[in-house]
C-alpha cells in the first residue's frame, strides 16, 4: 500500500522546519522558510482512515439556522463541525454563503455534500415557519434575556440553534422567538467566541447535557 503523506524536513540545523505533503504533491526541493534543501524523513497513511470507535448514543435531533454569517470561511468550517455532530439540516440565510461558493469547501474539506441544508433569503421567515411546525428555538446571543447554556431546558421538541452575524449577531426580530437566548460563559477578557468555535461548544453541549447533569 502506498503512502498518503510524507513528513519533509529542512537540513539546516538552524532551520529544521518540519511539514507534511500530499504523496500525491510535486516533491519539494527546498525549504519554504529558509530556502536550504529539504530531506523526506517519514512517510505515512491517512490516520482518519485507520478504524476508530465511534459513539452509538442516539442523541436528540439538532438543525441549525445561520442568520447572515458573512464569512464563507466560517460558514465552511461550520459544515464540517455540523457533519461531526450528525446535525439533521442547516438553514442558511441571508447574505450566509451557500456550498456552490469555492471558499467553503476550504474548510468544510466535503462536509457540504454530508450535510442536509436549504437556502432562505429571509431568516425571519424561516424562524417562524419552524416555530409555527413545533421546532424549539435556542438562540446563541449575549444580552440581557440570555442565560448561560448550561442553564438550559430539556425539550423532547426537535431543536433548533440560532447563530448570528458575526457582528450584529441574531437579527432582533429573530431574537423575540426564540424559546431561549443562551451565552456561553467566557473566563477571559473577550465577551463572545469565534462563532464556529460557538457553535462547536454549544452543538455538544446540547447533545450532550445529560451527561453532564
């Protein structure tokens, strides 16, 4: 079986940069940082191909509503975290890039062909189509009527995680009907995440939070 990747170092002992390549890649000859030539010093198999043990917990079905996230970059790497949690479909609205935009599949590395989602130009619509068919509907938002996720209800409705703009956050109106505004609470200076690093945290904990309870 032929290798994957191969682990390439500089020769330079006062360099010694150290990367990986594609098998697949052109051989490199010299140093990206420094320029000196560069030995192959291992190769190896891609390791998410070796056999892992993975969870059979059913857990409670989650969608997600992306209320005019402006990067697609984010949007991306939001895709791959929604493929890991088995999320059952992503709403994207407003100005959220769809999958049919080249920078998502940067970070989203296939996700967008794993993940069930639609597109709305309108998220107050599509906020209220989803109450109106019984979805509860945790808002992901700083402010006064947020309280910490660790605080939340348990619903056997099928639920339904707001993020917002990165920098308005949820659209107001799209504020007042959620069931729950929640935060995560933060032990630094900033007062909110990265929203993929949000979602990522507040995805586990609301599959999860029976098991921390």
């Amino acid at each position: 079986m032929s290798a994957d990747f191969f682990i390439f170092e500089c020769t330079n002992s006062s360099c010694r940069f150290r990367y990986p390549i594609k098998a697949s890649s052109k051989y490199p000859k010299f140093c990206p940082r420094c320029k000196s030539s560069v030995k192959k010093v291992i190769e190896y198999y891609d390791p998410s191909s070796e056999s892992v043990i993975l969870s059979n917990k059913k857990v409670a079905s989650i969608s997600l509503l992306l209320d005019n996230i402006r990067s697609a970059y984010n949007v991306g790497s939001i895709l791959r975290s929604a493929d890991g949690f088995n999320i059952a479909h992503i709403y994207l609205c407003g100005m959220t890039a769809t999958p049919e935009n080249p920078k998502i599949s940067k970070t989203s590395l296939g996700a967008e062909n794993t993940v069930s989602w639609s597109y709305s130009p309108n998220s107050l619509i599509t906020a209220q189509k989803l109450k109106r068919n019984g979805s509860y509907l945790f808002g992901l938002e700083t402010g006064l009527k947020s309280h910490s996720i660790y605080e939340i209800n348990n619903v056997d409705a099928p639920k339904v995680l707001i993020l917002g703009n990165e920098l308005a956050g949820i659209d107001p109106q799209v504020r007042e009907l959620c069931d729950e505004q929640v935060y995560i609470p933060m032990m630094g200076h900033k007062h909110s995440f990265n929203v993929t690093i949000a979602f990522g945290i507040a995805a586990f904990y609301l599959h999860f939070k029976n098991d921390f309870s």
